[in-house]
C-alpha cells in the first residue's frame, strides 16, 4: 500500500513538472517568435535543468525588536535547510542576539534579559553562513521584511535570490487561502497544527511542513522565480475591492495607489487593468 501511495505522489509530481516545464518552455518560444513542440519527456526534463530548479533551500525567518531596520534591532533568526526533490529537513537552526531592550516582547514573547545569556553566538552566525553557502535559494513569509536586517550589526549580508512565500507563491485555489495568507492560515490549510508563533524557528517549521505536504512544491517554487515587475492597479474607489482581492496594497511601494509585485503571467490573469511602474521611480 505503501509503495502504491509513494508512486501516485510521485506520478503526481512529475504530472506537475511536465505541465509546468511545458508552459515555461512555450512561454520562451513564444517570446522567440518560434512554434513550440516536443517529442519526448526528455526534452521536458531538460529544459528543467536549464531553469536552475532549487535544490535546497534556505527557509528563513526573524525576530525584531520594532519595523523600523534603522532603529531597531534583530534579536532572534531561525532556519531551516530543506531538500525539495526528497522533502526532507537536512538541518535546522536557531540563536538569539543581544539587544538591551525588546519593544515587541509582547508579540514574540522573547525577554531582553534573555538574549544577553552567554551563548555561542559567533560560532551560531558562521553555521548560519553555511546554511545559507548549501542553499540554491532564501524562502521567507514575508521576505521583504525579513531581508533587510542582513547585512547590519552582527549579521551577514545575503546575497542569494529570495522567494516570498506569501506574495511570490500563488497556493493551489483549492486550499482556499487569502492571496496574501499568514503563516498560521498557510499551516492549518495543509493541516498541520499550530502550537505557538512568533517565534522565528517555530514559523520555520509551519513552512517546511507545508511544503512536505505541498505535491505541486515544484511547480510553485519555479514560478515564484519568474521575474517581477512592480504594477500599479487601475481601478476606481468603487472597484478598489478587486485590487485588494487580488493582493495589491495601497499606499505601499506606490504612495496613493492599489501596488504590488508580479510575474507577467499573473498580470495577464487580472480582470482589471494595470499599469508597469519602474522599481526606482
């Protein structure tokens, strides 16, 4: 029974990767002005190869004293190493680093007094390097938080791609999830429970238990990679609900608009009109 179940999963999977790989390579060939067409998987899977699929990757998540990256602090990073094709956690990581005080302490529940207990924490920031050294990508809820304490006080910069996994990640409609849903929401939809949060460690592993869970990790882990132009949505106040629905934010990256980020392909999936925004205008 239990060799029938791994082999559906894996015929599942593969059923993604060969519709996922097959619109990727349309998509390319369509840009070339040629006519797609294939005569065996091979060519599929090859084309695969050619798209850096991520191997490992790094799922990463912060804990801070405040928003603010200018005048407060990261005290905790947690991390998780995890092999996509095998679904498995390789390793997992988390430390704490000290701050005099804790404006959030009431949201992630860590103490000032706590992170200034004497603990390996050069020899924890140069594992941490090395998790990030094995992994092909960063994955973060939320990553453009996330990524901007790296690179000050103690912690290194990152210079690896980072997927998003509540704004790059489009979940299967089925899960019937927010367009931008909360790590908790994420979990309890590929049902695994949820003890505690806010905690960075703990969040890591509510993701990579939803991507054990995730057949079509593959293919959403390939599309959040596809490059992302910033937009702005053409809608009426009237009409500001549709922009909403479909993820995008007002007065965020674009002051006085309804604004997000997205591939080309789900812009031509929008039922209103947008407009392509430079990212340094």
């Amino acid at each position: 029974m239990k060799e029938e179940q791994n082999h559906q999963k894996e015929s599942e999977q593969l059923g993604f990767l060969y519709d996922t790989t097959k619109e990727i390579a349309n998509q390319k060939t369509k840009d070339l002005g040629e006519k797609s067409s294939f005569k065996s998987n091979d060519e599929l899977v090859e084309i695969l190869r050619e798209e850096s699929f991520p191997e490992n990757i790094l799922i990463l998540d912060t804990e801070t004293t405040g928003l603010d990256n200018k005048n407060d602090d990261c005290l905790e990073v947690g991390s998780i190493l995890f092999n996509v094709k095998s679904r498995s956690v390789l390793a997992q990581q988390s430390f704490l680093l000290p701050v005099e005080i804790n404006n959030a302490e009431k949201i992630n529940n860590i103490p000032a007094e706590i992170t200034r207990l004497p603990q390996p924490l050069a020899e924890a920031i140069r594992y941490f390097e090395s998790l990030v050294r094995a992994s092909d990508v960063i994955v973060a809820h939320n990553a453009e938080f996330d990524k901007k304490w790296f690179g000050l006080n103690k912690l290194p910069q990152i210079e690896k791609q980072w997927i998003c996994s509540m704004d790059d990640i489009t979940w299967p409609a089925d899960r019937q999830l927010k367009t931008r849903p909360s790590v908790r929401d994420l979990a309890l939809a590929y049902g695994v429970p949820v003890w505690n949060a806010h905690r960075a460690l703990t969040d890591c592993i509510y993701l990579a238990e939803v991507f054990k869970r995730c057949i079509e990790l593959e293919q959403l882990l390939i599309r959040a990679l596809e490059p992302k132009v910033l937009i702005r949505a053409e809608v009426s106040y009237d009409e500001r609900y549709l922009a909403k629905s479909a993820g995008f934010r007002w007065n965020d990256a674009i002051k006085g608009a309804w604004s997000r980020k997205m591939s080309r392909r789900d812009i031509q999936k929008l039922e209103f009109p947008v407009h392509e925004v430079d990212f340094h205008s």
